[in-house]
C-alpha cells in the first residue's frame, strides 16, 4: 500500500525523491530506470581488474551500501546504520591491520 492505495509487488509507482530514497534504503523499494540505447561496441578489448590496494579505492566516493559489500568481500561485516564515516574508519583499521599481518 502507497500513499493508501493498495499496491501490488512489482508495481512502478512515482513517489516524492525523498520517500523514494528512503523505500530504497529499508530495501522496500527497487529504483526503476527506464531503458535507454544499448552502446555501440567497441572493437577494442577492455581488461577490468579490481582494485588491490586500499589505496585505489576511494572511499569517499562510495555508498554506505557500497562500503558494506567491499567490506563484506573483504571478509568484514559493517552496519549501515552506522554513519558512513565511521564505516570508512572501520573498513581503514581493518585494511591496515591485513596489511601488517
């Protein structure tokens, strides 16, 4: 039910940016984004790797989500209901102490 009319699961509804934002967090929502041109592909292979030194990665930039999957493939479990600092701070010792190890 949204706004008191009765909604059924995976119904497109438009809501206020900040509702939306906040069904996004509580995982009740799904942002929706409508479909767009598929890019022309290149001819050029691309090689991806993930970043290994906690230097490259900048935390700062980041999602509070973002931060608790890196940290859970790091092998640390964070709550995001921490503020996003602290999971930087948290996610940093972690790191450094690997690295000493």
């Amino acid at each position: 039910m949204i706004a008191g009319t009765p909604t059924s699961a995976g119904t497109i509804v438009d809501v206020k940016e900040q509702a939306g934002n906040y069904l996004i967090a509580v995982d009740k929502a799904e942002l929706a984004v409508e479909a767009c041109e598929a890019p022309i592909a290149s001819k050029k292979s691309v090689v991806e790797s993930e970043p290994t030194d906690s230097d490259e990665v900048d935390f700062s930039q980041m999602t509070k989500a973002q931060l608790e999957t890196y940290g859970r493939e790091l092998g640390i479990e964070l709550d995001k209901r921490q503020t996003k600092a602290d999971l930087i701070a948290k996610l940093e010792e972690f790191i450094s102490t690997q690295e000493e190890s």
